[in-house]
C-alpha cells in the first residue's frame, strides 16, 4: 500500500466517492485499516449519509 493511494481512498471516501470497502481495496488494505484511519466523527457522519441514501432508494422503487 503506497500513501498516495491511501491518501487518495480517502479523500475519496470523504467525498462520497467510494464506500469504506471500495476505499479499503483502492488503497490496498483492510476496511479495519481503512476505518482506523478515519476519526470517529467522520465515520459515524458518513454511515448516516449511507443509511439515509438506503431509506430513499427503497422508497423511491
């Protein structure tokens, strides 16, 4: 895992880019790796963001 591609996942990540999983194998490591990169405010904003986005695709179907 190079800190370019690590950096790069996760800005990524925290644009909304990519999920915690697609950010984890851009950088070539764990989704554990990549979430204790992440402070806890950012992952707790982001997993509501994600649960908000769910609750509208089922009710848009």
């Amino acid at each position: 895992m190079s800190t370019h591609s690590f950096r790069t996942a996760l800005t990524l990540y925290r644009s909304g880019t990519l999920s915690l999983a697609q950010a984890a194998r851009h950088a070539g490591c764990s989704e554990a790796a990549m979430a204790s990169a992440l402070d806890g405010r950012a992952r707790s904003r982001r997993a509501r963001i994600d649960t908000d986005a769910d609750r509208r695709l089922l009710v848009d179907v």
